[in-house]
C-alpha cells in the first residue's frame, strides 16, 4: 500500500516532469519567434544585389561597345561601357591572395584578368577611366547599389515594367516593385538633368564635379599643341580658362578671386597694347 510520502513523492515528480516538458515546447516556441521575427527583419529590406539582377556581360558585347568609343559616339555610350564593367566586376573575383604570415603576395585576374581573356585589344586603364565614370555618375544621381545603371540611362523607359526586379521569387520584393519602379525614373531623371546639354566626357566631369566637390575636369586637355603661331596658342588657352571659371562658385574665397582679376587684367592690358 503507498504511503502519504511516498505519493506526495510521485506527485511532486509528475508536476517536475510535466513542468520540464512545457519548459522545453515553450522554450522551442520562444526560438521559433525569435527566428521568424529575424526573417520579418531581414526580409523587411529586401535588397536584391545588381549582380542577381543582372548576368555577366558577354566579351563581344563589351567589345562592340568599346568599338563604338573608337567611333566618335553620343555621351551615353562611355556611361554603358562603363556600366558594363560596373556589372563585370560583380562577376570576377579579384580578392587578395595571402602567402605565409598572412601577407598579400597576389590577387586574383578581376577585371584586368577578364578582359585579357574576353576581350582584345582593350587597354585596360582607359578601360578603368570609364567605369570610374559611371562609379561617379552612380554617386551623383543618388543611384541604389541594387540598382544597374543601365536601367536608368536615357532611352530605357520602355523596359522598366519588363525589369526582373524579383529574382529569388521574393514575395517582400514583389510588394516593394512600385518603389523599385519610382527609385529608377527619379534616377533617370536626375541623370537626363545631369546630362543635359553635355557632348563630351570632359563635360560630363565638368558638370560631376559640381556635384561631388572633386576635380576629374581634364582642362588642359586640349592643350596639346598643333597652333600655327602664338595667338592661336593664346586663343586655345582663353577659351580653356573660360570653360573652367564656369566651375568657380559664387562666395568662394576672396583672395583668390583678386588673384585671377588680377591676372585677367593684366592679359587685357597686353593684349591692348599689341593693337597699338
């Protein structure tokens, strides 16, 4: 016959024991939350990578429109090529390679590599100069690293409701297409206002470093000889000098400015007196 001690003993265990298995489902339930709560989190700014977006650019392609440049072309077609490498350098490894004591002694081809092996007759640090470009463009129109350049460059607004902005079948990006939508015709928009009136890469920078306070303008560019005589050596340096002052900012400091008035009239005053 159980005993009184030997029952309260059983009951205790009973309630020990059914308290441990509720512990461990609530326990199980609290991770589960926490999981799913991780998931809303990280889903809830869904961002697909360019490089989803978008596969790796052909060799003849990247050739074609290198070819084009050698043309004489529109000012969109430096922003594509460099667009393009944009889209390269998503695809190629060029991270370092560490020898004994954790030292970089190489790095992988990268861009340099994949062009050598796609591509002929591309020289490489032009090559780079164009991407910069479109590096910088991106920054200056405020461009999503999510988003391709190519996707916002003039010309492209029939494509945009044909763009595969969900890759992975999100249903998070599938909710948030409207605002991927609006995020590339504001960029198209700032980049038409950016390029307006522009023929020439040098203008491009001209108008980019307005923008992002750097100093990319290749002024003295057209510098490089070829005058019959001094005037027109003269003539060829004014008309630099103009397009340059167009850079300078109202308010900018006072000193310098003297400087240049300074030099301005003491040009004017020489260029008088050959009249004489």
């Amino acid at each position: 016959m159980e005993t009184g001690s030997a029952r309260l003993e059983r009951d205790i265990g009973m309630i020990v024991g059914v308290a441990a298995v509720v512990g461990k489902a609530v326990g199980k339930s609290a991770k589960t939350a926490v999981a799913v709560g991780g998931a809303a989190r990280k889903w809830s700014n869904y961002k697909p990578p360019r490089c989803m977006l978008l596969s790796c650019p052909k060799g003849d392609d990247v050739q074609k429109q290198w070819d084009r440049l050698g043309r004489g072309c529109d000012i969109i077609d430096p922003l594509m090529f460099g667009a393009m490498l944009l889209n390269v350098t998503q695809h190629v490894d060029s991270s370092p390679i560490y020898g004994k004591g954790k030292h970089i002694v190489a790095r992988n081809p990268g861009v340099k590599g994949w062009l050598k092996d796609n591509c002929r007759g591309i020289n490489y640090v032009t090559a780079m100069s164009y991407r910069k470009l479109a590096e910088t463009t991106c920054r200056a129109i405020k461009l999503p690293e999510y988003i391709p350049l190519e996707w916002v460059l003039p010309g492209t607004e029939r494509e945009d409701e044909k763009r595969g902005l969900n890759p992975e079948g999100k249903t998070i990006a599938k909710l948030k297409r409207k605002e991927f939508l609006r995020q590339i015709r504001e960029c198209r928009g700032r980049l038409c206002k950016l390029l307006d009136g522009v023929r020439s890469v040098n203008q491009l920078y001209g108008n980019l470093d307005k923008i992002t306070n750097e100093h990319r303008q290749r002024v003295c560019s057209s510098l490089s000889g070829g005058y019959k005589n001094t005037s027109q050596k003269v003539a060829a340096y004014l008309r630099v000098a103009q397009t340059a002052s167009k850079l300078l900012n109202p308010g900018e400091s006072v000193e310098n400015l003297d400087e240049l008035i300074a030099i301005s009239s003491d040009l004017t005053s020489r260029l008088r007196a050959l009249r004489a």
